[in-house]
C-alpha cells in the first residue's frame, strides 16, 4: 500500500512521547449545554469555533436542538484552566450546527446556522455580537432540514459560493425512507446571494466539503450520505463547481456508506489530502492517489469500527471527526465523536468516544480510555483547538441529551508547535490558500478550507507540530496560485502571514 508506505517512511524519525492526558473541564461552564430533542435531532448537534471578540481566546457558538443555541465567551488566562461565561444572544431554537466564515469580507466572523427550518446567516459585529443578515444578504432559506455546509471562493469572486445540505425532506408525508431532500448552491451576485442552484438528486447530505484535492487549483464538491434513508440508489457525491455536473462514474467510482462527517488533512506527506469518513460501522480513511481514493488498509488502525471499551461488540456509529497534533510531535492524530443514534439495535448503545494517536510507524493507536476522553454519550459535534493559548490543543464535544464536554489537554513532554494565521483581503481568511510547513525533513501541507466535520466548524490559527525542532520554514500559496517565499519562523507561537 502506497499511502501505508509514505508514512512509516516519514515518520521513523520522531522520537515518541508520553501518552495523552486531559483534565474534565465542563464544569467551567456557566451552565449545562446539552444538544436536545427528538427524531429531527437524532443528527446534527455542532460547534462553531471562532474568536468573536479580537481576544486569540476561541470562543464557542453550540447548537442546542429544541433549546436555545448558546453562545459560550473564552475568559480563559493564558495557559491557565479552560473558563468560559455566557453571551447574550438573540434566542434561536431547533438549531442543528454552524460555521464560521467572513462572508461580507469586513474582517469579522459571521455564522452560518443550520436549522430544522429556515437556515439563518449572522453577520458578526465586535464584541461578540450578531445580527440576522439572512434577508439582507439576499440569501432564500425554506423550510427544510439542514445537517451539512461548506464554503469557497470562486475566481474573481468578493464573497464565497456557500453549499448546504438537506437531510430528509419535512414535506413528504411518505417519508422518511427514500425521500431525501435536494442540496442547495448559493452563488455571489451584487454583495449578495441569488436564488439557489440545486444539487440533484439528494442522498441525505450529512456532510460536505469544499477541497482542491487534485492540487489542480479548481475546488470540488465532496459530500458524504446517509444510506439508511436514501436505502438504495444512492452514493458518495463528488461535484464538479463550474460548471455544476456531477462527476462521471468513470472519473468517480460509486461506492456508498452510512456516511456522517468528513475530515481531510494531508497524512502522508505528498501534499494530497486524504479524507476520512466516519460510518455506521467502518471509519473509512482514503488514501489520495491524485487521480482518485484508495482505502487504507485495515492494518493502519484508523477504522474503530467497534467500542474499545465495555463489553458491546456491535458496530460503532462515528460522528465528527478531526485531524489535529495532541502531542505535538509532528504526526497527526485523530478525533473521532462517537454515539448510537437513539435506540438503534444494530449498533453499539455505549460507544466511547475515540483518540488514534498516530505512531512512529504510521500507525494510529487507540489512546481514548488511556486519556480518559472515551465518555459513552451520544457525542456529535466537536472540535480540536487550543481553548488556552498553551500550545496544547484541547477538545470540544456536543452530546445529544446529555451535557456538553470540554477536555484541557495536560499531556506531558510535549514537542514543539506553531500556530499560522492568514490574512487575506476580501477573503479574508485565505480559503483556498495551502500552508507548507518544513521541518525535520519533510512537508506538512494543510489546505484553509471550511466546511467537512459533523455540523461543526472552526476558523483560525492552523495547530502545527514540530516535535523536537525549535524552527521551521514556512510558506504560503495564496488562492490566486502565488506562492510566497519560504520563511523561517520560531517555534512556540503563533504567526499571521499576508499576500
């Protein structure tokens, strides 16, 4: 196996480190968050991560279901214990996840907002505050039930081509099997949006994500369906943007999974993304090719396809998954939310949460219970990101009718780490742009995308391992192709880097 091959051969020279740990810190927050509700939030469930106030603290939009979504400020001291206090914010219900993006280019987050019902886009205003700019964006939201978003930038475009995807359609009173409502484009016109395109047929969308997985300089459209109610007929999507086809089976071999969330980061060191799909049942993680997907193989330990814990041995059912460096020793590891739907017989009712720490020899390791993040709730939505500017990075996790979690990394003998922050004009945070890191001999590439994970998104500084080097050289390919300069840049902090 090719992809198998690139990383034993990359990452043989890294020293290995203590295992992970994390401190429970949910009980610094101002009150109990818990995603609720019933069968049109069995999914769903997210977390927008984005710094609301100029602070460098990630502050946290949680969708609540049938209750309020909450809007949780970051009062955290640097390096000290995660904190954080309530926000006013206007009551908006039967929220299901969010994203964040500058969609207006004023240099402040907005916040897509998926709803059962009407999607609503906020436009974000300093100090943590927000308006519905929906109507004043043009933007036309029906009454539908949204579980999926992603975002890019087309050429010659101020403001950003925004996909959402529908999961079963309210209006068929036959459904819910076979009866998956259509997705929606939004194209930019005029400082604002038209009437939406539509993506045809739908296959109950729970994930979708804007990547130039080719390198080729043109995004494409990924989106990964739910086959327990499409049933049958129904696959994995990749659509081709400009113009709106779907691709050929003959360039997009059909293959179909009860897909949930996807996660994409370069993990061999080719500069390709790879992407990781969670399922009823398998993980299934990619290899790029360039010219397509291959699986990995089973050996790699990336397809937690049953609980590590307890005594169930049904499959497990994966949500949101993340890559993201929790030792900072220059190999990425993944995150995975776990959690039976409701009550479905077929999979496992107590499944612990995931973290595959990936090895010297390329191989992810099950380090959950050992860190002691492998709660049993019904997790969804989540998050990576350093919520205490200690260069650690920490986790995020909604739970479905049981309270939010939040876990502070305290891992010892940690390596080295850099946070990179771009700064673009009127795509202001670079989407589209790919960051090269050297150091230790080798490329880490990371692609400044939004959208992918399970209702959940964040924007800000891209997390870097260094392992044990104090120093890396860095540079940029902006969205219009130039490619900047390698720089050297000191370990330990972050950087924000413009065209």
């Amino acid at each position: 196996m090719r992809g198998l091959a690139v990383l034993v051969f990359l990452a043989a020279a890294h020293a290995a480190v203590a295992d992970p740990s994390f401190k429970d810190r949910a009980a610094a927050l101002p009150a109990r968050v818990v995603y609720a509700g019933e069968w049109e939030h069995f999914v769903g469930g997210g977390v927008a991560i984005l710094d609301c106030n100029a602070d460098a603290r990630p502050d946290l939009f949680v969708a609540g279901g049938t209750a309020p979504a909450a809007l949780l400020v970051n009062t955290t001291l640097d390096k000290g214990d995660i904190t954080f206090a309530a926000a006013d914010l206007a009551p908006i219900t039967d929220v299901t996840g969010a994203y964040p993006l500058d969609i207006n280019g004023d240099g402040l987050l907005d916040l897509a907002v998926l709803r059962v019902g009407p999607d609503v886009f906020l436009q974000g205003e300093p100090d943590c505050k927000f308006h519905d700019a929906t109507a004043e964006w043009g933007l036309q939201t029906g009454d539908q039930w949204s579980t999926a978003f992603t975002a890019t930038w087309e050429a010659g475009q101020n403001w950003p081509t925004l996909a959402i995807g529908h999961y079963v359609d309210r209006s068929r009173a036959d459904g819910p099997f076979e009866a998956c409502d259509i997705n929606s484009l939004f194209r930019p016109q005029a400082g604002g949006y038209g009437a939406a395109e539509t993506l045809s047929p739908g296959f109950c969308a729970l994930s979708m994500l804007f990547s130039d997985w080719k390198r080729s300089g043109t995004p494409d459209l990924r989106i990964s369906n739910d086959r327990h109610y499409y049933v049958r007929g129904g696959y994995e999507e990749m659509w081709h943007l400009n113009p709106l086809v779907p691709y050929a089976q003959a360039d997009w071999p059909r293959f179909s999974l009860w897909g949930m969330g996807i996660a994409s980061r370069d993990i061999t060191g080719d500069g390709l993304p790879e992407v990781m799909m969670t399922s009823m049942g398998d993980q299934l993680l990619q290899f790029n090719t360039g010219a397509g997907f291959e699986n990995a193989p089973f050996s790699l330990g990336t397809y937690a396809h049953q609980p590590y814990s307890g005594d169930d041995g049904r499959p497990s059912t994966g949500w949101h998954a993340e890559f993201g460096d929790v030792d900072n020793d220059g190999r990425d590891d993944l995150f995975i939310a776990k959690g039976n739907v409701d009550q479905m017989p077929s999979n496992a009712m107590h499944d612990p949460n995931n973290l595959l720490m990936q090895g010297a020899d390329g191989v992810f390791v099950e380090k959950g219970g050992v860190a002691g993040i492998g709660t049993t709730m019904r997790s969804r939505g989540a998050g990576l990101v350093d919520l205490n500017a200690d260069g650690l990075l920490d986790i995020v996790v909604v739970n479905r009718r049981a309270p939010m979690e939040i876990w502070q990394n305290t891992t010892a003998d940690t390596g080295h780490w850099l946070g990179v922050s771009l700064k673009g004009k009127d795509n202001t945070q670079a989407v589209g742009a790919w960051i090269e890191l050297r150091v230790g001999g080798r490329v880490q590439s990371r692609e400044m995308t939004v959208g992918g994970g399970h209702a959940s998104g964040q924007a800000g500084p891209q997390h870097f391992g260094l392992g044990v080097n104090d120093s890396a050289e860095l540079r940029v390919i902006w969205p219009d192709g130039t490619a900047g300069d390698w720089t050297t840049v000191t370990a330990d902090q972050v950087v924000t880097l413009s065209p």
